[in-house]
C-alpha cells in the first residue's frame, strides 16, 4: 500500500512537472524534437503503466546500462560466455570485464564490496571476485574516487551538489552514502526525475526531498531553504532561480556535449556555472550533434555558416567550448576507463577497437 500511494504522487507530480517543461520549452523556443519524442514516449509509458517502476532498470527504462538482455536468448548466451574461457568474446562481457581491470588498479575493492549496486529497479547485475556491479557503477565508483584524490581536503567547502543530468540520481545515491551530510541536487528531464525520486526514496526511506510542490512557489531558492533537505529534484525551468551561493560543486557526466548547442549554452550561462565554487565533468573530446529528422549525428545545419566562440564550425560541441575559463584547473586528464569500445560483430564475435577519448576535469573559482 505505501508502494503504490508513492508512486501515485510522484505520478501526480509528473504530470505538472511535465506540462511545465513543454511550456518552458516552447516559450524560449529549445531544439527539443529528438528529445521530446524520447522523453514523451518514456513519461506515457509511465503514465500508463505505474508498476514499471519496478523493473525500472531492468528494462533500462531511462538509461541503458551493461549488462543489457533484449530477450531470454541473448540473456542465457550472456551467462554461457561469463564462464568459457574466450568470455571477453562476448561485447558486454568484454565491457564489464575492462571495467573492473580498470577499477581494480585505482580503486580499493572493499569500497565496491561496501556499495555494491543497489538493487532498486531489479538491474542486471555482473558479478567478480565477490562484487556485483555494473558499467555505469564503475563509473561512478570511479568520479567518487576522483573526488577523493583531487577535493577531499576542500571537503567542508562543499555542501551542495548540483548535478545535471542525473537521470534517476545513481551518481548521488553514492555519493550521498560516503559523504552522508552533503545535499544533492538533481536536474534532467521530468519522467528521469520522477525515476529519480522514486529511485533515491527506496534506497534512503527517512530522506527528505524536495521536489516540484515545495518549489513552484518560491522565486529564489536559497541556500538555507536547500540544506533543510537530502536530496531537491529540480526542474529544468527552476535552474536560474537557484540563488547565486546555492551550489558549492556542479557535475556534469557524459551529456554535455551530446546536447543540442542551444541547450549548453543555457546550461554554460547558467546562474549555477557562473558561480559555483567547484565544477567536476567527464565527458566526450569531441561530440557531433543529432538531427532528429535524419536519425544522424552531424553539425547544426542552420549554423553551419557560423563559428562558436573559439572560432569552430558548429558541426560539435568540443573540449575547448566548455567553460573552463572561468576556473582554475585541479585536475585535467583523459579517462582510461573508456579506452576500448567493444561491438558485435557477429552473432558470437566480438570487435574490439579504441573508444573515442573522454576527459576528466575539476576546476575551482
């Protein structure tokens, strides 16, 4: 019964954080086609369907993760790989495999024993040497541990985060169970936030969060107001009313540069990016964009005739148009974690070549 009376108001809630953000869409005019046919077929699978909460992850209903099973079939020819001993033969097998050899060299194993993946949303699992995880929980194993090696002694200068794009708040669930005290702050699209709240009041049931109904009337949201909470799901349309020492860490990981340009350029002239003490990113060297029309990746053709502001076509969203000019570098590196990219060649053959370079980066004022 608490289940269900849980997700029929995060449902309400839904629906109103959905028609906010249409309106905010259309009203400053957003390239939205692509991602408003994604996230609205998401939001009325929801809608129809409440108890896909569920199974959220299991059917990677916001994200895709690895491992990944579409049918029984390929889920029995993923377990028979696991224990043959040309096993990295299998695309996944050799993803998750590369993730822990990765993982295992930088990373205390006892940590990932400690925070192994929670199992809200029924994800499928890999498991090694005792650990059950993931890809993208390696991940965030991993820009923990940055963390860890670069911030930890300007700790207790950091007592909010705000992550965009956090989809359904993995990333924060882990770091809010390693630094307990600390406030997170999620933004992403409406039906990923209701994921999101969902997700976080499973995992931590006492937490208190704020989300749309605690926000909409408020035309700035102070510091003081966030720190009464564990976690604030925020809507998009709210970001520039965070007040301007509301975010002492902003994160951004793998979708910044896979946004259309309009879209960074509201994030990267946000009141939060302007000032924020702390700004931690992972993303793509170098990312082209997508046109909805033609289901392709390539350059903004009614900018294709103009330079962005360091003298390049729009034909991608580059390193150097992030805006790392306005801090002072911590740490600047490309991340080993996505040094190969593993494809299915053929039914039972894998192709392994190298993965496009992602960088690490963390920046103070």
């Amino acid at each position: 019964m608490e289940e269900r009376i849980l997700i029929d108001k995060i449902l309400n809630e839904l629906k109103d954080h959905n028609e906010l953000f249409l309106k905010f869409n259309k009203d400053n005019n957003f390239p939205h086609e692509f991602w408003k046919e994604y996230s609205q077929s998401i939001y009325k699978e929801i809608s129809s369907n409440p108890s896909i909460f569920l199974d959220f992850r299991k059917f990677n209903l916001t994200v895709t993760d690895v491992p990944i099973f579409s049918n029984n079939l390929k889920k029995i020819i993923f377990y028979m790989y696991k224990y043959l001993f040309f096993k990295k033969q299998h695309s996944q097998i050799a993803d998750l495999e590369d993730a822990f050899d990765f993982i295992k060299e930088r990373v205390d194993l006892n940590i990932l024993k400690k925070y192994p993946v929670p199992k809200i949303g029924n994800p499928e699992t890999y498991k090694k040497k005792g650990i059950s995880y993931t890809f993208r929980w390696i991940r965030h194993h991993w820009i923990m541990q940055l963390y860890k090696n670069f911030l930890l002694k300007d700790d207790a200068n950091i007592e909010t985060v705000l992550d965009i794009g956090s989809n359904y708040g993995q990333f924060c669930l882990l770091f809010k169970k390693q630094f307990p005290s600390k406030t997170f702050i999620m933004l992403d699209f409406p039906e990923k936030l209701a994921v999101c709240n969902y997700y976080l009041k499973k995992e931590f049931p006492t937490s208190k969060i704020a989300t749309l109904n605690d926000l909409k009337s408020l035309d700035i949201i102070k510091r003081d107001f966030i720190k009464k909470f564990d976690f604030v799901i925020l809507p998009i349309p709210y970001l520039n009313k965070l007040d301007k020492d509301a975010v002492d860490l902003l994160t951004n990981f793998c979708s910044f540069n896979e946004m259309p340009i309009k879209w960074k350029d509201f994030y990267f002239n946000s009141q939060p990016m302007k000032n924020t003490k702390y700004f931690m990113t992972l993303n793509r060297i170098a990312k082209q964009q997508y046109d909805s029309r033609s289901k392709k990746w390539f350059g903004d053709k009614k900018n294709e005739d103009k330079k962005n502001h360091h003298g390049k076509n729009n034909q991608a969203i580059y390193v150097i148009d992030f805006p790392f000019e306005n801090f002072t570098r911590i740490h600047f590196d490309t991340c080993k974690l996505f040094r190969f990219q593993n494809n299915r060649k053929f039914i039972f053959f894998n192709e392994r070549s190298y993965h496009e370079p992602l960088f690490e980066y963390i920046g103070t004022k």
